[in-house]
C-alpha cells in the first residue's frame, strides 16, 4: 500500500493520541533494559517476570482517562497478559492505541567522534511495519541519539545522518499505516548551559523536518519526541523550572512546522516531579502553534510503580502509576499542583544511558 491509501488513517490517529489532557505510556525497553529495571527491586528477567509486570501496567483501570498510547517492544506486542489476553487487547480496552518501537539500536557512527551514533533498523522496515500494523499497532518509535561535547559534538556529520534516519524512517512506517514519533534526543550528559542546548536542539529539530520534507513525509501524520531544553546534567547552577519551559517552547516554536498535531516530551532522566513540573509550566506559555504539548514517559511514569509493584503487588503498583498519570495528564492541560500526587523526587539521570 502507498502512504496515500493510509494517509487519512494517519491524521485520525496522531490527531487521537495527541489528544489534550492525554499523553503516552513508554513501556518499550529491551529485554536487557528492563531486566536492569526488575534487578533493581530484586526480580529476576525471565519472560514470565516481563510479562507480569507489563501486564500490570496494561490493566491498570482508568488508565485510558490520561494516557492514549503505549509503546512496546516488539515481545510484549505479540504477548499474551498472563490470563491468556493479548496484549493488545487489553490496552485496546482501557482505549488506549498500542505502538511500536521499530529501531534497532544505535551503532558508533563511522566518520564522527567517539560518542556518535546512528540509530539502526531500515532494512526490511516497510514489510516488518506491516506485521505490527496487522498485529494492531498504529504508531511507531524511532530514536536517535545526539550528544553535545566541549569537542565539537554534534558534528555536521551526525546531525545530518540522524536527521536522515528518523525521515527514512517516519516515511517507510507511513507506507503500512503506522504514525511515526519521530524522536530526535539530545543527551543531558555534560556541563553546557542551557543557551547552548536551545542552540544545538534548534539546528538538529530544522535538520529533521528538512530531511522529512524531502521524503515526502506526511506531517500531520507524525507526533514529535524530544527532550526539553535543559542544560547539561553538570552545569551549575541546576536548571531553573520557568526557564527550561520558555526555552524548550522558544525552540520548538523556532523549529517545529504548525502541521505536526503534537509534541509529546521525553523525560529524559528528570526525576517524576521534575518531569511533570517542566510539562506543567510549559503549558501555561502561550504558544504560536497548536501543537498538543504532552508527555511520552518510561522512567518518569513507571519508577514508583516498580517500586509499589515489587514483583507481585498489583494493587500497589497500579495506584502508583495511575498517580503519576493523572499528574501529568494534568500537567499536559497547565493544571498540575505541585505535589498534588504522590511522586519520587529521586534523579533519574544515567550517565552515557543506553536502552
């Protein structure tokens, strides 16, 4: 099928995920990523363990009142919730839209400096998009990584192949029907203030739509991911809240084309409160375009559910997670009271992360 035959589809889903008031549930870390995530409340990785916890997440009642997507790796896609249910199925009855992360990890970039990657995956991406679509997916996830050095980095180089790989991307899951997020992060590893993450982030997020332009992207069919404009992670003094939000919405108000229907931010290593905090003052800017501006979070909604859940209390670790969703549901309207929800306040920030 051509990107034209899915093209109305793909308006009507973006426009349904970044709908206001909801935002998305990032539940796609790789069977190594989450095993770090289960180790660290003492359950061991089997599928079994996965399967329960995600399962968890995915019959949390009232979920589908603030979140309307979830991002899976491909295993839990094809899964079964421990009760013989797919998956699917039982996001599809809380209403919430399962996607894909369809990227393939990064590998050093060949030509750029030592930290510089490109994200993996194209081969055969058209025909493996189609699987996921017919296995429900309706959206898809594809990161790439940037990362600003004293050294120069982002160079040129990467900032141009990154660019390239999230539009090859985004058009090559439209021609199955999926709405590509297209999720360009920059690292907050570092000690540069935040003028010059804005700077960086500006060039990158223009490169992107550039780069989509010429693939004949369909804009209104997309969703954008970034990381909000923070200053690297050992700058001092910490960032000041206010001023993250109106320099993350003067960038994207300098960098994002009107027609993308919503920006949903990645937490990035933010602390729970931090994340909703940030999202919740950049919501109260008033804004040029009308993007929705939400959330898309793994750590930022799940570290307190882990901890609740602790690899058998249900009960638990729902309540937990719907608190943080509420939160940021609220945050994503400009209504959160700070502190209204119970939530940790505890860095999330890793150094050089992977997933």
């Amino acid at each position: 099928m051509a990107l034209s035959y899915y093209a109305e589809e793909l308006k009507k889903t973006a426009a349904a995920i970044a709908r206001p008031g909801k935002g998305i549930l990032a539940v796609d870390e790789s069977t190594k990523t989450v095993g770090k995530r289960l180790a660290s409340i003492g359950v061991e990785n089997t599928e079994d363990n996965r399967k329960a916890y995600r399962g968890m997440l995915f019959t949390s009642k009232g979920l589908g009142e603030y979140i309307s997507g979830a991002i899976l790796f491909e295993e839990t896609l094809f899964q079964n919730h421990p009760d013989g249910e797919s998956m699917v199925n039982k996001l599809e009855k809380l209403g919430i839209i399962p996607g894909i992360k369809v990227d393939k990890g990064l590998r050093p970039l060949a030509g750029g400096h030592d930290v510089e990657t490109f994200c993996s995956g194209l081969d055969g991406l058209v025909e493996r998009a189609a699987d996921y679509y017919e296995q429900g997916a309706r959206f898809a996830k594809w990161r790439a990584v940037l990362q600003i050095t004293d050294d120069g980095c982002p160079t040129n180089l990467s900032i141009q192949e990154n660019a390239w790989g999230l539009a090859r991307y985004a058009r090559s899951v439209q021609e199955s029907g999926l709405v590509p997020i297209i999720e360009p992060e920059i690292l907050m590893d570092g000690a540069h203030d935040i003028a010059k993450t804005a700077a960086v982030q500006e060039q990158v997020i223009k490169t992107v739509y550039k780069a989509c332009q010429e693939n004949g992207v369909l804009l209104e069919g997309t969703l954008l991911k970034p990381s909000m404009t923070v200053p690297g992670a050992d700058f001092t003094p910490k960032a000041d809240p206010q001023q993250v939000a109106e320099m993350t919405i003067r960038t994207m108000e300098r960098s994002v084309p009107a027609s993308v229907p919503g920006i949903v931010f990645l937490s990035g290593g933010l602390s729970e409160e931090a994340a909703s905090v940030y999202l919740n003052l950049m919501n109260k800017i008033e804004r040029k375009a009308k993007w929705n501006v939400s959330f898309s979070y793994g750590r930022a909604l799940q570290h307190s559910c882990l901890k609740a859940w602790g690899g058998s209390n249900i009960e638990g670790g729902q309540k937990a997670l719907l608190a943080r969703a509420q939160a940021n549901s609220e945050a994503s309207t400009g209504s959160y009271v700070t502190g209204s929800q119970p939530s940790s306040d505890e860095a999330l920030f890793v150094a050089g992360y992977t997933y």
